[in-house]
C-alpha cells in the first residue's frame, strides 16, 4: 500500500501583520486610533505644581519681551508699533540718523541749564543775570533747532516724492520728533551712520 508523501516543510512563520491586520506596514505598529490621538493631547487645566507653573510662565514672558526689545531697536518690522512700519517710515529714519541735527544737543543742553541756573546761589562771585542769559540761550538754540527741522523736512519731502512719487506720505512731525531726540535714546535704534549716504 503506497504511503502518501509526508510535507516536510514548515510553515512560515506568522509576522506580526498577519497577525494583527490593523498594523501599519511602513511603521511596524498599529495606528492610533482617534480617541488616543485625543487622549495624547490633553493637558490638565489645573498643574499638578502651580508656584513651578507660574515661574516657567515668568520665564516664558521675559524671554518673549527681551526678544521683542533686542527686534524693536533693531528695527525689525514684526516688532515695531504700527506707526514705525512701512518703507517710507524707514526711509525716514535713516534719512535723520544720518545727519546731523541740532535739536540733538537740546536736552542735553537744558540739563546744562539747569545746573548753571543754581550757580549764582553757591558762587556770590558770579552775577545774578547769568541764569538769565543762559536762559535766553536756550531759546536761541531752540529756535535754530526749530529752522534746522523746517529745513530738513522740506529736503526729506521733495526726496519721498523722487522716491515713492505720490504716495509718499505727511511725515514732518514724525521726522522732527525724531531729530529733536538724543541719538542714543532713539529707538530703533539708528541703522545708519552720520554722514553715511541713503539709496
């Protein structure tokens, strides 16, 4: 009687995505369904820690206004207040930044002012009418100050409009406030130097 041939093979092992027909071939494992998604991304509203919470937020805050002062002196237009934004203002800026102004030394001058105007009362030597003077010299310089910003607006217009022809906007305040500061205490901070020349 003729045996029938036994199969000697072994069958294959199962791999894990026949096993489990719900596994990702690409990834290996089985796909989160939704509801672990959702799971994942909740946070609880109340921190287990709140003094560490508070601090973390702290930390967060501070580092986010540095960020937005080092972008505001640099100039950087995502920082800048709505009235500091635009081309033209920029334009404007540079334009004063890189010349000289005389309303740039009035601060300073009306500390000088100050301090000269208690002399009389320390030095009997030195005459009463000197704080007077002084005085009128600060209204000297003001005015010179004054006819330096009238002059300079005039030049920056008629090159707003070379420039950016009829959409070149009403800047003379906006320039005269700036040339009347303390470069220093500009904010942005000045991009130009003096003297340097503006495409």
């Amino acid at each position: 009687m003729a045996r029938t041939p036994r199969n000697t093979e072994q069958p294959a092992a199962e791999t894990p995505l026949e096993l489990d027909p719900k596994l990702d071939a690409k990834k290996g494992k089985a796909t989160p369904t939704r509801a672990q998604r959702e799971a994942e991304r909740l946070r609880p509203l109340v921190p287990n820690d709140r003094k560490e919470a508070a601090r973390a937020n702290r930390d967060k805050q501070a580092a986010e206004r540095e960020k937005a002062r080092v972008g505001l002196a640099a100039g950087d237009e995502k920082y800048l207040p709505v009235r500091e934004r635009g081309p033209q203002k920029k334009y404007i800026r540079d334009y004063v930044d890189s010349r000289f102004s005389i309303g740039e030394l009035v601060l300073p001058l009306m500390f000088l002012v100050i301090i000269v105007s208690f002399l009389p009362s320390f030095i009997p030597a030195i005459p009463q009418e000197f704080s007077a003077w002084s005085l009128y010299a600060v209204w000297g310089f003001l005015v010179l100050a004054i006819i330096d910003c009238v002059i300079m607006t005039q030049l920056l217009k008629r090159r707003l409009r070379e420039r950016f022809g009829d959409k070149a906007e009403r800047i003379g305040l906006y320039a005269s406030i700036r040339a009347l500061q303390f470069r220093m205490l500009r904010m942005p901070k000045p991009q130009v130097k003096i003297g340097q020349a503006i495409d």
